[in-house]
C-alpha cells in the first residue's frame, strides 16, 4: 500500500485519536498532517501498522509543538499529560473515537452546512473540491464554511467532549448526513476510480456504531439498512474491464445477498415503527430494487413520492423521473424534469439524454451527452458517457439508477 492509499485509509482515524487526546482540534489535524510529511520524508516501505506510526509521531510532533509555543504554565501542564497519558478513559456513551469527533463536529452552535464540510473534511480526509460536487456548490463556498467552522470552535471554546445521551438525539441529523454523504463520496468518487472500498467501509462501520448506540431511532436503522443494500451491488457495478454496468445489466448472482438479506430485515424492523423518514424510504426503494428478479419500478415509484412529499428536493426529484419513464414511459419523464433545477450535476443531462433517445430524438440526445461528459469528474462515468453517445441508434438507451444518481 503506497503513502496516498495510507492517508485516504487512515487520516480520518488517526485525526480522531488525536483531537481525543489533546482536546484541540485543529492541533490535532495539524499533528497529523506533520506525521505524514514526516512520513513521505523517512518511509521507504509502510511499517507493519502505519496508522500507529502516524498516531505516535504526531503525538510526539504536538507535544513539541505545545512546549515549543507554551507560554503558560497551562500548555506545559497540557504537554507533560499527554506524553504521560498511554490510556485516557474513554467517559459518555460513544466509545468510538470518529464517531465521538463526528458528534463534536455536530454541536449546535455550528451552521448545519459547516458540520457537516467540516466532519467530511477531519472523518473522511475528503479535499475541498470533493466536498463541493457533494453538496453541488462552488468549492470557495465549502472553504469559507470549514474555515468558519474552525473559528467558531475556536472562538466559542467548544471542547472536544461525548455529548450526554439526552444531547444525542438533537445532533443525529447532521451525523446521519455525514455518514450518507461519505458512503455516496466512496461509492461513486468525484475523481479517481469510481469506487473507494474504504470510504464505504468506514460509513458502514461507523453506522454499525451509531445502530449499537441508538437502536431505536428508526432513521439510524434506516440509513444502515441503505448503506448495506447498495454496498451489496457493488461487486456486479463494473464489469471485468471495470467499466460501469447499469442497474438493469447488473448480473445479481454477484449481489452480495448476506447483505441484502440484513439490510431487509432493517427494513422490515423500520416499517414495524411506522415512523418514515427519508432514510428509512431510501431504504425501502433499495430493497425493491434487490426484492427478486427484476424491480417493481411502480412500488418504486410510489416510494418516491412519498419521499419527495417528505423532503422535496431536486436530487429526489430527478430520481423520481427515472421511475416515471419505467411506468408511465420517457414523455411523462422529460416533463417530469422540466422543474428540476441542478446546475452543474451531470447526472440531470445524462437522464435526460437516455430519454430523449427513447424519444428517438438523438441529435437533442446528443448535445445532452455531451453536457453530461463535459460535467463529470470522473473518468469512469465520462467514459460509460461517451460509450452511450457513440452508440446512440434511434431505439437505443434505457434508464437505470445510475444515470440519475440514485445508488
């Protein structure tokens, strides 16, 4: 495993420790940051347990820093303590050391957008174009929010500590989202290969995590049962070549169905509750999608209504079209899309391009693809988009919940 892989794999851990033992956040990205230039200066192979080596050396790079800086007798006392502290006690309900900095990050006195920037900054090592094609927004924007973060940290003492358990349920939004969002970042990666198994397994563990700790919270099973169901496709998502493979030409023999089985029986659990939310329909949509040989596309549609009723927004609602042109045809679909505003997501002309071809209206299909390849980031998607435009005959294309961005 070379240095870059090391640092997508274990930034977000070794930060986590970190900020638990100097209570500082920003020192602890700094320190770690500091490891790992130390790091590309002195390895010429990995050690057996690289993220250790990182988390020692950047312990020690702080506790240099603190003595090096301190000016009072507080900073030295601060530095004597931790190099002196082999096992601080874990105190409150949350044991895991990212999971406990995803709930610090989450503390209300923070802009519900700069929570969450700034968790997928420290958790998922995510750099800041990555955060901006995540939430669609220009990257000056999502700097300018974890820079304002950091400072509110700052400048408002908020300390590094496990929130009470009566604080949790006020701060699982935001948490929730930061899991959502880091799954969907490893799952189709903005740049790079397509798929970060990492960053995927790391959003699947942490909630693992945060099911163990609030298990009957419906929407943390919901958002579990989710990550599970579409991790499940995964290995039938490229082909051989490892170019992208539709939802509707994926080989289901490769479906992982010990997976697909747990994330059903999390559905099930969740519609017991009867208390929906958009995590626990995203789910639902998921398990009709790995429910037997083919989709039930107007159960899916269904859901999608219900979801768009619950949090109308335009991601939902160009995923909803993709189940329109499955029931009632590629018309009612491009009408559907009229009022879908997401400028800058290829995925919006890359859907509308896969209906106007069923259309038969290939030169408007055309200039659809090519919006589309000119706004993907990634060279896998770019070059399944280029594929569908060479190809294009007048009854070519069908729909699949990749085209719109559904996972």
């Amino acid at each position: 495993m070379d240095l870059a892989s090391i640092y997508r794999a274990e930034y977000g851990r070794c930060v986590a420790t970190l900020a638990r033992l100097l209570g500082d956040i920003n020192l602890a990205e700094e320190a770690v940051q500091d490891a790992f230039a130390t790091a590309l200066a002195k390895w010429r192979t990995p050690p057996p347990n690289p993220g250790g080596w990182i988390v020692t050396t950047a312990r020690n790079r702080a506790i240099d820093r603190l003595r090096r800086e301190s000016t009072r007798e507080a900073r030295h006392a601060q530095a004597l303590l931790l190099q002196h502290q082999d096992a601080p006690q874990e105190v409150g309900p949350v044991r895991d050391d990212q999971l406990r900095l995803i709930f610090t990050c989450c503390h209300p006195a923070l802009a519900p957008d700069a929570r969450t920037a700034l968790t997928l900054r420290l958790l998922g090592g995510l750099e800041v174009p990555e955060i901006a094609r995540a939430y669609l927004v220009r990257e000056t924007t999502i700097a300018q929010r974890i820079v304002r973060a950091k400072k509110k940290i700052r400048d408002a003492a908020i300390p590094y500590r496990v929130p009470a358990e009566h604080e949790l349920p006020d701060r699982l939004p935001p948490v929730l989202t930061v899991l959502y969002l880091m799954f969907n970042e490893g799952y189709a990666s903005t740049a790079g290969p397509l798929i970060r198994t990492d960053l995927c397994a790391e959003a699947i563990r942490l909630a693992r995590e945060l099911a163990a700790l609030m298990p009957d919270e419906p929407e943390v099973l919901g958002l579990l049962a989710l990550l599970l169901l579409i991790e499940a496709r995964r290995p039938a998502r490229l082909d051989p070549n490892g170019e992208l493979v539709l939802l509707a030409d994926q080989d289901r023999a490769l479906w992982n169905t010990t997976l697909i089985a747990e994330g059903h029986d999390l559905v099930r659990r969740c519609l017991r509750r009867n208390r929906p939310g958009p995590y626990q329909i995203q789910a639902a949509i998921n398990a009709v999608h790995t429910d037997g040989l083919a989709t039930d596309w107007r159960q899916v549609l269904a859901l999608y209504d219900q979801l768009l009723a619950l949090t109308p927004n335009p991601v939902v609602a160009l995923n909803r079209a993709v189940a329109v042109a499955e029931t009632h045809g590629p018309e009612a679909a491009l009408a559907a899309l009229e009022t879908v505003d997401l400028p800058g997501y290829h995925r919006l002309p890359a859907t509308r391009a896969e209906l106007l071809v069923r259309l038969g209206r290939v030169t408007q299909a055309r200039a659809a693809y090519d919006e589309a390849i000119a706004l993907t980031g990634n060279e896998t998607e770019r070059a399944f988009l280029r594929a569908r435009r060479s190809e294009l005959t007048p009854t070519s294309g069908h729909l699949g919940e990749e085209a719109a961005g559904d996972r």
